[in-house]
C-alpha cells in the first residue's frame, strides 16, 4: 500500500504541475475557456475520449460484464450505441460547431454560441442552457468525487470522505490554475494511462487464469445459462434493455465538455484526424473493459462489488509498483472528466 501510495502521490503532483505550467499562459478568457483555438488534433481527441468515459470505463462497464448474461449483452450494446454515437458526433457535429461556435461572435461556450446564433437579446437561451448544464453537471460531477471516495477507500482503506475530499482539491487545483489547455493535456496524459492500462490488465488475467482455453472453461463453469449476444428475457430479445443501452450514444450530441472540445481544435480541416484518433481509443478501451468484467468473474466469481473488478485484478495479480501505475487509470478516468466538467 505504501509503494501504491507514492505513485499515486508522483500522478497527482504530475497533474497539478501541468496546471502550474500553463498558468501562466492563460492570459485572457479566450485562452482559458478554449485554449485559444489552438488545441493540437490528437489533444483534442484524446481530451474529448478521456473526459466522456469518466470511471464509468474502468469501474461501471466491467461492473456490468462481470454480471454475466443479461448484465454482460447489456454492456456490449452499450458500446455499441456508444461507438455510433461516438462517430457521429465527430463526424456531422465537430466541424460545423468548430467554424460557426468562431463565426458567431467568436462563441466560447455553448450557451453564449445558442445566443449569439439565434440572436436571442432577451438572453433565454444563455439562461436556460447555463441552468441545466449547472445543474446536470454537479449530479455528474459528484459521481466521479463518489468514484475517487470509492477508488481511495478500497485501496488504503481510508475513510471514503476523506477520498473523496483529496481527489476534489487536486481536480479544483489544476484545473483553476491552468484552464482549458491545462485540462486538455492532463486529459491527454490520462486518456494515454487508461488506454494501455485497459490492454495490459486482460492480458495479466488471462495468463493468471492460464490462457484462453482455461478462461472459457471456467466462465461455462459458473453457470448452465449461455452467454448471449442480445438481452434476453422469457426466450426472447429484451426490447426495452436493448434500446436503452444503445440509447446511450444519444447523449454525446448535447455533451458541452466533449462539444467543447470540437471548438478549440487548431483549425476545422484538422478535425478528420480528430476524429480518426477518437475513434480508435474508443474501439479498443471499450471492448478491453467488457472483457476484463468477464475475465474477472473467471478468476474472481464472488466479489461483493462488481464495480471494484478492475481494482481487485490489479491488486490480487500485479507486483505494487505496476499496480499502482495502472490503478491510475481509475484515478485518471475519474479526474479528466471531472476536471472538464468543473472548466464548463
């Protein structure tokens, strides 16, 4: 616990030097809102891919794989609907809110571009749009501090207040001193962290379970249900769970920290290899979290919380120093979306 300890304590300090760097460099709202226009393609997608998948990707998703049948097709149908959303909104939404947000009296939020392009003087749309993104944010936001009280507590068994507590003050920190560019580039750093934390953990499990072979046999061990690819319920596809899961990829398209990102990109031509980026890391950290909920359940069937997966494999199977370097992730999952949440 105490080596987990002095990584995470390195990360942090990372992450709070990054916003002193660009501290500096926020000279005027335009650079602190947006950094100036001029954020880097692949900053912007990482940045956007990072702030969307919040601890959700690493605790939530294999949560639900972990469940098995219903709870694992339900999880696939999530990233399905997820992937679309995903590619869509890079696709239609990215460029043309890039060029109209500079257009439109050169737009730094969402509410102040619904405003200035419907040439609304009686402010409705700035007012209504700004309560609803207050509102929905801080049940967003308190989710992924509930994450950091979970992550910290599970780890070092301090109280989970107090987890809490130390992930609220390093996110406020960083993210007041440096703004968006500063954001942006923790984001980059930690999307960078879960992406290949997500590719290595399957790997450690499948070698502790003793390859693929053992793997399967183990899962059709747990049960005489067989796995399927769409829910199921009385023998036939579950309509209702199979529309919500997919339903989820509705929400990218009014999602002002992912949006956000769109408006800063260096310039609207660059946008395709955003977007390219985007859709890779996307691709492979969500088919990796589906099957680190099923490996899990292969070498862990018992486990009191689902969710506490991902942190139990990498507890039980890795050496401390590599433990503590990917149980980042978590860390880094919760605070780049956070992080975006608390700039908007």
């Amino acid at each position: 616990m105490v080596i987990i300890a002095i990584v995470f304590a390195v990360y942090l300090l990372v992450m709070v030097g990054i916003g002193i760097k660009y501290y500096s460099k926020s000279a005027n709202m335009t650079q602190y809102v947006l950094g100036g226009r001029q954020i880097h393609p692949w900053v912007a997608a990482m940045s956007a891919q990072a702030t969307d998948m919040s601890g959700w990707l690493l605790m939530g998703l294999p949560g639900l794989a972990y469940a098995l049948y219903v709870g694992t097709s339900e999880a696939i149908w999530t990233c399905v609907g997820l992937w679309i959303g995903t590619y869509i909104n890079w696709l239609v939404v990215a460029k043309r809110l890039r060029i109209y947000t500079e257009a439109a009296n050169n737009s730094l939020t969402l509410p102040d571009f619904f405003e200035n392009r419907f040439a609304d003087r009686r402010h409705a749309l700035k007012v209504i749009s700004s309560i609803v993104i207050v509102i929905i944010f801080l049940l967003y936001m308190s989710a992924q501090f509930a994450a950091g009280g979970k992550l910290f507590s599970t780890i070092f068994g301090i109280p989970y207040m107090w987890g809490v507590i130390i992930g609220a003050v390093i996110i406020l920190i960083y993210t007041a001193l440096g703004g968006f560019t500063a954001v942006c580039w923790t984001d980059t750093v930690q999307g960078t962290i879960m992406f290949f934390a997500l590719i290595i953990v399957p790997m450690i499990g499948v070698a502790a379970l003793g390859g693929f072979d053992e793997f399967s046999l183990k899962l059709s061990q747990l049960s005489d249900d067989v796995l399927t690819f769409f829910p199921m319920a009385d023998g036939k596809i579950n309509g209702i769970l199979l529309s919500s899961a997919l339903g989820w990829g509705l929400g990218y398209f009014g999602h002002p920290g992912v949006l956000a990102r769109f408006m800063s990109i260096n310039s609207p031509e660059e946008v395709k290899i955003s977007r390219r980026v985007a859709m890779v890391w996307v691709s492979v950290t969500m088919a990796a979290a589906v099957i680190i909920g099923l490996i899990g359940k292969a070498l862990m069937p018992d486990l009191a919380d689902p969710e506490n997966v991902f942190i139990q494999m990498l507890t039980t199977l890795c050496h401390p120093v590599i433990a503590g370097i990917l149980l980042t992730s978590v860390l880094a999952a919760i605070m780049s979306t956070a992080s975006s949440q608390l700039l908007v």
